[in-house]
C-alpha cells in the first residue's frame, strides 16, 4: 500500500538523507523493509542500502529518483 512522508519547512527535525542519523530513518527503513525494498533491519543510519530502497519506492511511485 502506497504511504507518504511529509516534512514541512516548520518541522523541528532534522533534513533527512545520506550520512543521516535519527530516529526517524529507523521509522523509514521498517517501512522500506516491510514494503520489500529494503533488506535486514532497521540501523537509524541512512546508508548506500537506504539511498537505493527510497530510490525503488520512488520510481514505484513515478516520481523522480533522487534518493
């Protein structure tokens, strides 16, 4: 089932992306994973693995795959 994240320009947390770490990529990855996109479980990092899993759900989606 197709989900959706969204960030406003007033949310406290931080831009997420590679090199990140925070609780919410943890909260991303499980999605990714329980979707099939991403392997093995949740680290909070955001890596090479995560990069290419939001890249998939993007072009699943059709939007642009900017990771």
């Amino acid at each position: 089932m197709p989900w959706l994240l969204v960030a406003s320009p007033s949310s406290s947390g931080p831009p997420l992306g590679p090199g990140s770490s925070h609780p919410l990529v943890a909260q991303v990855q499980a999605r990714l994973a329980q979707d099939g996109l991403l392997v093995g479980a949740p680290s909070g990092v955001f890596d090479a693995a995560t990069t290419e899993a939001v890249r998939a759900f993007q072009a699943q989606m059709q939007l642009d795959e900017t990771g």
